[in-house]
C-alpha cells in the first residue's frame, strides 16, 4: 500500500481546484488572491481517502472513542475514516427537526464518551467551537480535533483559548511552499497570499472577533 505524503495531497488538491490562485470576489466585494474549496473531494474518492488516512494519522497520540465531522465538508471525510478504522461516528445537526427524536446529535454513544472532531478546514476555529457546544450539550466530551488545513488566521490560538487541541495535517505556508517547489505557482503569488492571509487574521474574545484589517468576510 502506497504511503501517503502531505506533499503530494497539497499537490493534489491545487491540481483539482481545491485550492485555487487567482483574482476571486468575496461577499463584500474584496478581491482574494486564494480560495478554498474542499468540497470537491466528495468527487474524487482516492484523494479523499488520503485526506482521511492523513487526519486519522495526525490524531493517532490522541484518545477517543467516535468521531464526529463539522457539517458539512467534514461528514464525508470522517464517514471514511469510520469505515476504514472501524471507529464508531456521530453525526452533529447544524438544526433541530420540529419533529421525531428531536435530536442534535445522531448516533449511539454514551453519556461522558470522548469524541475526536474532524475538520476541513479552520480560519477562527468558530464551527469547530460550535460543534463543540453541541456535542458536550448531548453529553460527550470534546477536547480534542484534526483539521486537513488551517488557514493560519488565529484559529490555533482561538482553540487553544478555549483549551480545544487541534492539530493539522497542514498549512497555508506549507501548500505554498510545496507547489512553489513544485513550479505550480510563483514567489509573486506566494507572497500576496501571505500578505492577505496576514491582513486577514481574526482572533475570537469572548463572543466578539477582532480583525486585524478589514477583509470581515474571511473570518467565519
């Protein structure tokens, strides 16, 4: 079985427009010069499957009993992490239903359980925070989680703030780094990315973010 590296699914990722560069228009009208979309990665089976094994692998000195994916890129990730590893998944609903259980976390746990969250990507760390809220409401311990990419953007310390324990399989500045090597892209692009990823860094006090610029819309 072939090793998966965190350099050749940066690579990957890049090559199929998970990670774009460019000019790219936010809600505010700001223009970005990178953009995020691992959503693509329900298409592609086997890259998914490395993103999974690379997150399963990032928590291994980690201690749980389920996981649990941010909804709703995440779900499909930890869904193969669950089946490849035989480990027992919940499922957190961003709403409650008006009708039947009237759950916000599916699945068969118990009261105390610890629950390892599983995440695409973090800018403040916010869904993950949510997440977190809803599943110790439901009775589980969450401490703890792995992300495939964080965007550098003060979603580290936010967590850890709020004593959550995150670890990712990489950054920003590493996908750089990779496909600058790689001849993908060029020091220009690389460097107005690190300029807008430094412009944009959005630390969570309390219930208020602060925004280090006014890119506002990068910081959900």
């Amino acid at each position: 079985e072939a090793v998966v590296s965190t350099q050749s699914t940066g690579k990957e990722l890049y090559s199929h427009d998970a990670i774009k560069f460019g000019e790219f228009k936010l809600k505010s009208g700001i223009m970005s010069p990178v953009y995020f979309d691992l959503r693509a990665l329900v298409s592609l089976p086997r890259l998914m499957r490395d993103a999974a094994t690379l997150l399963y692998e990032a928590a291994h000195d980690m201690k749980y009993t389920c996981i649990c994916g941010v909804p709703y890129t995440a779900l499909p990730i930890a869904t193969v992490i669950s089946v490849d590893h035989d480990i027992p998944m919940v499922i957190r609903r961003k709403e409650m239903k008006d009708y039947g259980t009237k759950k916000m976390v599916e699945g068969i746990f118990e009261d105390g359980e610890s629950c390892l969250i599983i995440e695409d990507v973090i800018t403040t760390g916010g869904s993950i925070l949510e997440t977190v809220d809803v599943l110790e409401k439901a009775g589980l311990k969450a401490t703890e989680g792995v992300v495939l990419l964080d965007r550098q953007q003060g979603g580290h310390i936010n967590l850890a703030n709020n004593k959550f324990n995150i670890k990712s399989v990489f950054n920003i500045s590493e996908i750089l780094q990779t496909l600058q090597e790689e001849g993908d892209i060029d020091q220009e692009t690389v460097k107005k990315t690190m300029e807008f990823i430094e412009k944009n860094n959005c630390l969570i006090l309390g219930s208020w973010i602060v925004i280090s610029y006014y890119y506002v819309d990068t910081c959900k």
